[in-house]
C-alpha cells in the first residue's frame, strides 16, 4: 500500500463512523452542496473514495453531530450510472448488506425524467436487521437522489390512503436519510456524491456501527461503481 493510499485509507477510517449518527437529532442530509468541496484529481481517477466531513450541529456544541459524503469516479457515461443509481429494486442483487428494497407506491406526476416513489427496504447485516420505508425523490436531469425516513404520522396517514407502507424498527432505528448526485466528468466517466445517514434510537456495540458503516458507504460505492462499469 503506497503512502496516498494509506492517507485515503486513515481518512476513511477516522470519519467513517460519522454516517452514524448518534440518536436525538434529525440531520438533512440534502444540505450538502457539492461545489464547496474540491477533489483530489489524482484519485478520483484512480477510482478511489474520497471523504468529506459535514457539521450538522446546532447551538453551543459544535461539531457534535457530523455526517460524511462518499465520491468515487465511476468509468461510465452518465446515462449508465443513473439507471443503476436509480433503480434501487435491483440493488438487493448486488450491493452488500441489501436484504431488499421494494417499490410501494408511486405518487402521480412523474415520469421516465423524475418522479416521487415510496419505498420500503431492509439492511441485513451480521448482528442485526434494520427495516424501514423511505420517500423518495428523483431527478434525472440533475442527477439527484433524496430520500427521508416516514415518520410514524406519515405512516399512519399513507395507511389510512389504503398505500402499503411498513413501521420502521423505532426500537433501534430513529432516522434514515440522504442525497446521491451524479455531475458527469467527460462523455465517458461520471461522478457520484452519496452521503447516506442511519440515526440509531440506541446506542449500538462499535463492531455493528462498523458493519452498517461499511454497508451504507464502502461496499455501496464499490458495488455501484462494479455493476455500472459492467460491459
């Protein structure tokens, strides 16, 4: 391992448990504006995942809460990249730590180009499964993702609308949200932003933070960057 991959590879591992968390607060992970942060050239192109750090807090403890946004260079044309990015369905079959995801309802409006979608999925990983329905956004022209946890209220509502939509797990699950943006480089390679967040309602043993890290960020990158780079 040469000393730039060792530099990324300790960046990574001193923010990477920031896609956790801690329980008792909301983070709006769609705040993030890409243009803020430059990217090191050098390892974009060599399809490395760079980090950048975020402070969500507010009032007197600064830095308390901190999310992370994962990039990586993906060498595939832009088209490519969002039909993977966006069929979330498909993802149980290749990204690890994905038990499913499942299409429940999609809201009237939108088209092939964008449109909103409730979506029901699970994370099953060792030491535990997390279960919850998100709604979702999509834009392909600006290449946007955002998706936001149900809360109970909106459960409870979609379900008296007769829309099939599942109570999260809130024993161990407070909140789950995000943003994934696509920017094309050139005609034939594009870069994706993704900032995931999960908000656990308890304190969890540093091993299974680990694990959900792992899933939500790395693997994710790298299985996303795998399939769309497929001939």
């Amino acid at each position: 391992m040469n000393q730039s991959t060792m530099r990324k590879y300790q960046i990574f591992r001193s923010l990477s448990f920031f896609v956790l968390i801690f329980a008792g607060t909301t983070v709006n992970a769609a705040t993030w504006n890409i243009e803020d942060y430059t990217l090191n050239q050098e390892d974009l192109l060599d399809g490395d995942i760079q980090t950048f750090e975020k402070d969500f807090s507010s009032g007197e403890k600064e830095g308390e809460k901190k999310g992370v946004m994962g990039v990586i260079l993906i060498k595939a044309p832009y088209e490519k990249v969002w039909g993977v990015i966006s069929d979330w369905e498909k993802q149980s079959e290749f990204v690890p730590g994905v038990d499913y995801f499942k299409v429940k309802h999609i809201f009237s409006g939108g088209d092939g180009e964008a449109w909103r979608s409730i979506v029901e999925g699970k994370l099953d990983i060792p030491f535990i499964s997390l279960s919850y329905t998100l709604d979702t956004n999509f834009d392909k022209a600006a290449g946007t993702m955002v998706w936001n946890m149900l809360s109970p209220e909106e459960i409870k509502k979609y379900q008296q609308q007769k829309i099939d939509v599942k109570v999260a797990d809130e024993n161990r699950l407070k909140n789950v949200e995000g943003f994934g943006k696509i920017k094309a480089y050139d005609e034939k390679n594009t870069i994706y932003y993704y900032a995931p967040i999960v908000e656990t309602s308890v304190s969890l043993p540093g091993f299974v933070e680990s694990a959900i890290t792992n899933v939500s960020l790395s693997k994710y990158l790298h299985a996303i960057k795998e399939r769309a780079e497929e001939k």
